[in-house]
C-alpha cells in the first residue's frame, strides 16, 4: 500500500507563502493525474491544481496567478508553490495520485492564513 506524505503546512500572515510537498512512500508507475485539493471549515472538497498525464496542469480560478503545482518524477513528489496568500485559503490541503487501480491520498495539512 502506497502512502502519501504531505508536508509544508503552518501558519502564514496574507500576502505570505508557503511550499507544500507530498511524496510517495514507494516507487509508483503510470500516474496519470497528480492533485492537490483543500476543505476549509464547513466546505466540500474542491481541486485547487492538478498535473494531468505529467505535462497538463490545471487550476481552479480562485488560485490561478498565485499557485504554482510541479512534480519531481525521479523521487515520485509533488509540490505546491502558494504565494500571495489569503485569508480565503486558509483549508486543509490534501494530495492526490490517481490512475486506474488506485487512487491514493494524503493524510492532510492544514494552511491558516491570517488577515
């Protein structure tokens, strides 16, 4: 079972940044969409970038400008650049790398941006 470790999460005044990592425990082949999602309080899940088929990259509106998604294909790890942070960003954030036949998540950490 493959796991998915998050990490870069914390506490960060708006206008700041900050870097969130996520890398799998085990050599994994064929991923073909790499995702990083958030909840805040109260709030469904929503995609906030995803890397399709290793090339692709997607962004939902509200971060577009501000966030940056990469991976790094040799150590299987994937980053979230977050600059220019707001208040409204403030969720837990959650990785996501999917293909057919799994679909493995992160355990989830937590961005506070305070106004």
């Amino acid at each position: 079972q493959v796991q998915l470790v998050e990490s870069g999460g914390g506490l960060v005044q708006a206008g700041g940044s900050l870097r969130l990592s996520c890398a799998a425990s085990a050599s994994m082949r064929g991923i073909d969409a790499m995702g990083w999602y958030r909840q805040a309080p109260g709030k469904q899940r929503e995609l906030v970038a995803v890397i399709i088929g290793g090339r692709t990259t997607n962004y939902a509106d509200s971060v577009k400008g501000r966030f940056t998604i990469s991976r790094d294909g040799v150590k299987i790890a994937m980053y979230l650049q977050m600059n220019s942070l707001k208040p409204e960003d403030t969720a837990v954030y959650y990785c996501n790398f999917r293909s057919v036949g799994y679909d493995y998540w992160g355990q989830g950490t937590q961005v506070t941006v305070s106004s």
